[in-house]
C-alpha cells in the first residue's frame, strides 16, 4: 500500500504557495488518508496480522477518517 499524506502535508506546510495550490494540496492529503484507511479496513486478516495490525486498529482508523468517533474504539498508539 503506497501512502502519500506524507508527501501532501509537506505541501500544505508551505505558506508561500498561493492559497488555492494550498486549498487543493490539503485536498488531495485528505482524499489520500481516506483512501490509505479504506484500503487498511479493506485488508484480510492475514495481510493486517502480516503487518503487525489488529483488525480493531483500522477500523478505528477507519472510522477516525471518516469522523464517525461514536464507532471508533481508541486507536492503538503511534496512529
């Protein structure tokens, strides 16, 4: 899974872009940490235990990304 918020947040970081660049580069970090938690709960069991994940952790990513904290459990540290 190829994850790419990292390298959108860099651009939004930067204040001498013009707001509209801004605008659409925090866009684009927001569709990707959607996307990166939907693959995560889209996972099978043996690719999240391959990836030292519990199936509650992202679906609490999940539900983080989509703003439903009613339905979140407590997140592991480090997420």
């Amino acid at each position: 899974m190829q994850t790419i918020a990292g390298t959108a947040y860099v651009a939004t970081a930067t204040a001498k872009r013009p707001l509209a660049v801004r605008l659409v580069a925090w866009l684009i970090a927001l569709d990707a940490g959607y996307r990166n938690a939907h693959h995560l709960a889209a996972c099978g069991d043996e690719r999240l235990d391959d990836m030292g994940i519990t199936r509650a952790t992202a679906e609490a990513e999940f539900a983080r990304r989509l703003g439903d904290q009613d339905r979140a459990p407590v997140a592991a540290p480090g997420w």
